[in-house]
C-alpha cells in the first residue's frame, strides 16, 4: 500500500475526538475512513484519535474493540498489518457521560497543548448543545478548533436555528462542518465538473431543453437498529430535507465563480429559496408518504414497518415519500423536479435522471414513443454517467431504437477511489469548507420542508402501504403519470 504523505510537513498536530467513538456510525464508517486516510498520508504525522463515550473501555480494551469490530468494514484489499497496527497505535479513549461537566476536565487532560482539535459529534443532535457549552467552558475550543455536526440537524426550523445558535456561540461558522456523507461522494461531486466543467452541456441545462428531473435514493435495507430515531423522523427528515435536496441544488445551481466554498454555497442557497413552496393543495396533490408491508427483499422474506422491534403498533411514521417540486427560476421556468426515497425498496439505488426534450416534430414515422434524449447519473451501487440517444435499428429502413453512451467510472480510472467519509474527512482536517453545509442553507432547507410535514398533520392522512421489495406506492407513479412520464427503473 502506498502511504506518500499528502499533508505538508508544517502542519500541525491533531486531535480527533470523536464523541460516540464506541458508536455504529464511528465503528462502521469513521474508523475505517480515518485508517484510509493514515495508510495514505492524509492525515498529519502527530495525530491522535480519541474515542468519548459512556462504554467503560481502557485505551487497551477500546483498542482491542476497534481491532475487532471497524476492521470488518475495511475492504480486505487494503487492509496492510503494518499500516493498521500504526493505526491502532493513534487510538485513545475516554470514558464520560457527555452531559457530565465533570468529564470534560479529564478530556481536556488527555488532549494536549497546541495541536488542532477536530470534535466530531456523532451523537444524537439533542447533545450538540450542551457538548459544545461544556468544551467550550473547560477551555478546548480555540481558533484552531473545528466541529463537525452530524445529521439530521433538528427536526424543524426552530429546533435547528436553535441548534445553530447554541454552536455558534463557541465556534465560528468557518469552524463549524455540517457533514452531509452525499456530498463527499465521487459521483455526486462529478456532478460539479460534468456540469461546469463541460461546454456541451451547459446551453441545453434549461427550460426548454430539459423537460424534468428524477432524483431516486432507494434503499433495500429496513430500519434496523435506528427505530427508536427513524420513528421519530421519518424519511423526508431522513432524507429529502437534506440528501435529496442538496442533490437538486448541485442539478439546478448556477455556476459559481470559482471553487471558493462560500461561492459554490452561495449559488446552492439560491436554489433553496427558489424552490416552491407548497400550499395544502399542493402538499395533498404532488406528495406520497408510504409505509412498508411485510414482503420480500432480494429473495429473503421481512418484516413489516409496524412489526420492526422498536417500532409502535400504530406508527405513522413514513419510510417512503415522493413529490413533485419546482425551482422557480428563469432557468428552470415549468420543468417539475420529481424527489423519491423509501426504505425496503427492489433494489438499492442512488440516481439523478435528466429527460431531455423530444424533437418538436419527428420526420421518423416508426419513432418509438420514449425518450429520445436522457442522461442518467448513477451514484450506487455502481458509479456511472449514460447519455441515452436514438440510433438507427440495424437493417432496411429507418426503425430507431435508443442506445446508451456509457461512461464506468470505476472502470475509467485505475486509482483507488476514497469513500464518501474519507474525502469529507480529510476535507474537515484541511479546512476546505465547499462540500459541507452553511447555517443559511440548512435553515432555507428547513423552511422548505416544513410546511409539507405541517401539511401532513393537517390532512391527517395515514402513509400508503407498499410491499416490501416494491417500489413504493402505487399514487408514487401517478406523479409522474398526470404529465405522461414514468419513473426510470
């Protein structure tokens, strides 16, 4: 494994604390993302890892854990003894209650003088506050700190603008790292060069040119051991108030002047307050909330939504939404943005379709009657860009049939290509602030969202059931059928 150091020799050292190091997200993806990131020299040669949380680990017995248990989230390919045992040494651990004062002055001891601390809160959101008070009151937050807050950032406007207030009382906003996993995906930050970095697409990304916009994020997965949170939020807090529509606003943007990451966050916030809002009409007529029926996923039976440990018998709680959006600007003028998430779906699947407009008249008088022009962008399980064009059906006359133009990234390029955590993490510890959300940009999100969940508690109407292993809902399809289209599946 090649480990060429990528930092320069001047920086400084670091701490990373991560509170709930013990933690699922912290043992599946942060771990493992940061052992990538020391075996390739991304990370500064003095850094130290430490684990916070209510776990009654010695730095022995932590160790021994994280050897363990994040070690079976690394792809055997890259996994080097040597390099993971260096890794491993960088390991501390701190047993505390985040909510005990007392605590913090014994972290504050075993992080030391003069280095760069990175808090990384992957706790529950309702503990940012006070976690942010307490470092701040046993003197751990500087200049040279940085906090990284992990989703979902409240669960409405005011509990996030609160959230918001609390943190920026102790760290600046050029500190604070609102951490979005989308947004450090190769795909979705290819989205940027496809786009401005391509001069024969830019005149078509428009109204006319462009007829709608599909963003799919399926996943096969139930709710597994997060019921407890995800019944008390829901996949459009879940998932639209924050993946979804930072996907939408990298679609729908305007080009930024540069790369500057208050530049390209600008033009993103535009976009969110571009978006329509949605009167009670419109929330009953261009929403769907679903909720999955017991069924089969990949060939093996599961549960229902109601019959999940955890889960109350009479949850109305979604796992499913689809809606139909627009972004009122001159460039998007009538063209409807189509969002759809669910739980329990066919398959997993992360993608951005582009329907391109017909021909106003076809001269072809066998045309098919499909799309002729549409460009899929791929984020999971495979990363991929298709341009689907009409060719000439091999043979006498001129019978058309539409073919892709397909671009493999994974085929393309031969390097080793970082996982989403990885990327965003050696963003936090380099200061590069672009593919993380700015306090304006959460809150125009919010004040989006909120009123289609307000919608929802007036209506008073329960989520459609959909098999487990569907697509969701069968009214998701009437969304689309009303304007004579159809999901891309």
């Amino acid at each position: 494994m090649q480990t060429k150091a990528n930092l320069p020799e001047t920086a400084l050292p670091l701490d990373m604390i991560i509170f709930g190091g013990a933690g699922d997200l912290a043992v599946r993806k942060l771990l493992p993302a940061l052992y990538m990131a020391h075996a390739h020299g991304n990370l500064p040669r003095s850094t130290r890892i430490i684990g916070v949380g209510r776990h009654e680990f010695s730095r022995e017995a932590y160790v021994d854990f994280v050897a363990q248990q994040s070690r079976l989230f690394i792809p055997p390919q890259h996994m080097e003894p040597e390099a993971w045992s260096r890794f491993l040494d960088l390991l501390d651990y701190v047993a505390m209650d985040a909510t005990d004062a007392a605590g913090y002055q014994h972290l504050a001891a075993r992080s030391r003088a003069g280095v760069e601390r990175v808090f990384y809160l992957a706790t529950s959101p309702a503990l940012f506050m006070g976690i942010c008070d307490r470092l701040a009151a046993c003197g751990m937050v500087d200049e040279a700190s940085r906090v990284v807050l992990e989703k979902p950032l409240g669960h409405d406007l005011e509990s996030a603008r609160e959230i918001n207030l609390a943190v920026g009382r102790h760290f600046s906003e050029s500190q604070i790292y609102r951490i979005d996993h989308y947004l450090g995906k190769e795909t979705v930050q290819n989205l940027m060069v496809l786009r401005f970095g391509n001069g024969i697409l830019e005149p078509l990304w428009r109204a006319p040119s462009i007829e709608s916009v599909q963003i799919t994020v399926a996943e096969t997965v139930g709710v597994g051991s997060r019921a407890g949170f995800y019944d008390g939020t829901g996949a459009l807090r879940d998932m639209v108030q924050n993946h979804l529509l930072q996907l939408l606003c990298i679609i729908a943007m305007e080009p930024p002047v540069s790369l500057d990451p208050d530049a390209v966050r600008d033009e993103k916030l535009k976009v969110l307050r571009s978006l329509r809002r949605m009167s009670l009409g419109d929330i009953a007529r261009d929403t769907v909330r679903g909720q999955y029926t017991v069924g089969a996923v990949n060939g093996e039976a599961v549960k229902g939504y109601l019959d999940e440990p955890g889960i109350p018998a009479d949850s109305a709680t979604e796992t499913f939404v689809a809606l139909r959006t627009h972004v009122d600007t001159w460039r998007w003028a009538n063209v409807p943005f189509f969002l759809r998430t669910g739980k329990r779906m066919q398959k997993q699947l992360s993608q951005i379709v582009i329907d391109f407009a017909n021909p106003p008249f076809s001269i072809f008088p066998d045309a098919p009657r499909t799309r002729a022009n549409r460009l899929v962008i791929q984020l999971q399980p495979e990363e991929s860009i298709q341009l689907q064009i009409m060719a000439k059906q091999p043979g006498s006359g001129m019978s058309m049939l539409p073919v892709d133009l397909k671009l493999d990234l994974q085929s393309a390029f031969a390097q080793r290509r970082a996982e989403a955590y990885e990327r965003l993490l050696i963003d936090v510890v380099r200061g590069r602030l672009t593919h993380f959300m700015r306090r304006d940009e959460l809150e125009a999100a919010w004040s989006w969202a909120d009123p289609i969940l307000e919608g929802w508690r007036e209506l008073e109407e329960k989520p459609l059931r959909y098999t487990a292993g569907s697509w969701g809902p069968d009214a998701s399809s009437g969304l689309l059928a009303r304007q004579g289209m159809a999901w891309h599946e």
